[in-house]
C-alpha cells in the first residue's frame, strides 16, 4: 500500500474546475393543458407550511393521517399545502379562477401568481374575467395589491351570491368562532363597494360562456366548484371541496379541519368524487399541486388520482 501511495502523490493532477452553484428551490410556473378548444393554465402561487396537528383531520386519529403522509413519502410532522389558481383561455375571454393569496402576511412561500403568470406569458391586465369560488384568504387576497388597488385592472370579479351575503353579515360574524372573526374583515376590505367591478352568481349559472357553477358547500357557506366544457370535452374544477389528494380524495369519508360545515363538506366531495369517477371527468383542484389536474378511479372505500402527465 505503501508503494501504491507514493506513486500515486507523483501524478501530476490537473485542477478541478469550479463548481457550479447550487441552483437552490426551483419551482415551476405553470402547467398547461387543453379542453376542448380551450386553454388552460394552472398557475403556481406558492405554498404554505404549518405543523400538522389533530385538528387537521379531526374524527380520524392522527396517527392514521401520520401513516397517510408517510404512504404518500411526506414528512409526517409538516403540511405543505400548495396552491395553484387556474387561467381558461376560451379564444374570445381570459378568465383567471380564484387570485391566490397575493401579498398576504405568514403566507409562507406563497404570493407568487403575478410573477408566475409573467412568466408564463400573462399579464395580470390582461385578464378579462376573475371568478372566486370563495371568500377564504388564500382565494381573494391577491385582487388588491397592498395599498388596496385591483391587480387585474381590466376585469369583472364574480364572486358567490352566498359567499357575499354570508361574509358581509354583521349576525353571522358576531355568532362565528374567533378565529374566523378575522375572515368577515377581510372580505368587506377586499369587496368594498366602488372598488372593483364586481357581479354576483349562483348555484347552476353560467358565470361566461363554457363554465357554470356549482354548488359545493361545506368548506364554506356559498362554496362553488365549476364545469368546464369545451365541445365534447370536460373539466371538473372542485376548487378546495378535496384537499390534499393523498388525505380526501383516498380518503373522501374524512372531515376536514378547514370546512366551515365538516359533515356538509363530507358530503359534498363524495358526490363530486362520485360523478367524476363515473363519468371519467378531468378533474382539478386548488390544492393537489403540480399537475394539479387528473381521472379519479374508484380504490376501495376512496378513490385514487391518476394525475395528468407533465407536457413534452
């Protein structure tokens, strides 16, 4: 070993070339896929980060919500719960379904849909058209920028009829749970009247040519999801009626912590889970991250989501 060692400190050894930075987190911008004639991009907003606690999923055991992590290779400990508005190209309208969360304080890494839609080729006043599902931060806050002015300068906002009457009710905030206090505040800063152009929907409307809405309660009072349809072709949008895929749409028979109505909530993802598996639907949703679109296919008492492959 001796020998081989001496010989070896004789070699004349080039240098090494530098090393290349760490390129550090990279997320990507967006996703893009078709329906019908339509286009439509699913735009990252970020993600936030909490500890994952009881009250998350509260009548199931938190050790069994542990062993769903993990099964899905999650830390058990943390939720990171992404979030991705979504943009429906029609070829007449620009239409961005639900604004993030803007520049909203302990987002995490969130916020980041007007710089990911520029960099996705959209600009925010280009937007025609601004649907929200529902009043929640995570959904209104980035209509305003910080100082109160409309980020998407050309467009109509149409919010719930529910969701309006419900959050604006002096009644309602003052029988709500505190925590939630905070939510009737932001919602009439957000909607003060004058400041955006704004109109109000339903259950079954046809919010713009190719989406209607439909009633989805229980994550809150006027909660809506949407069918896109585009010729022949369909979407699903379930907007926050299943959470994270590997907990509620395995698991649809689970409440969760965030439903407003915990039993109606339950209620209401079966049902959509149900039609879009026996119709073989698209199906898509705010939180299930990249590629946040797929086919659910019944699995035992739940369902599996087969998501859509990434575009080559």
């Amino acid at each position: 070993m001796a020998a081989v060692g001496a010989a070896s400190a004789s070699l004349n050894v080039a240098p090494a070339w530098a090393a290349a930075p760490l390129g550090g987190p990279s997320a990507p911008p967006a996703y893009q896929f078709k329906v019908g004639s339509f286009e439509v991009t699913s735009v990252f907003d970020g993600a936030g980060r909490f500890p994952l606690q009881p009250g998350f999923v509260p009548d199931t055991p938190i050790e069994q919500v542990r062993s769903a992590f993990a099964d899905a290779m999650r830390s058990t400990e943390t939720v990171e719960n992404p979030y991705t508005p979504m943009i429906i190209n029609t070829g007449q309208r620009l239409i961005l379904v639900d604004a993030g969360n803007g520049a909203r304080p302990n987002a995490g890494t969130a916020g980041r849909l007007v710089e990911n839609m520029n960099r996705a080729g959209i600009k925010p006043e280009q937007i025609d058209l601004v649907i929200i599902s529902h009043f929640h931060p995570d959904h209104i806050f980035g209509l305003k920028t910080a100082d109160g002015q409309p980020v998407f300068t050309n467009a109509e906002v149409a919010v719930p009829e529910r969701e309006l009457s419900f959050w604006f009710d002096e009644g309602e905030e003052s029988r709500s749970a505190e925590a939630r206090k905070a939510n009737f505040g932001l919602a009439r800063r957000i909607f003060a009247p004058g400041t955006l152009r704004m109109r109000t929907y339903k259950g079954g409307d046809e919010v713009t040519p190719g989406i209607t809405a439909i009633d989805a309660p229980g994550h809150s009072p006027g909660h809506m999801a949407f069918r896109v349809q585009s010729g022949n072709d369909g979407l699903l949008l379930l907007s926050d009626t299943a959470h994270l895929p590997f907990l509620f749409v395995r698991n649809p028979e689970w409440t969760f912590g965030f439903d407003m109505d915990r039993e109606l909530g339950r209620q209401t993802r079966r049902k959509l889970l149900d039609q879009a598996a026996a119709d073989r639907l698209p199906v898509a949703a705010f939180h299930w991250g990249f590629p946040n679109v797929g086919h659910v296919k019944r699995a035992g008492n739940g369902f599996d989501l087969v998501r859509l492959p990434w575009p080559t």
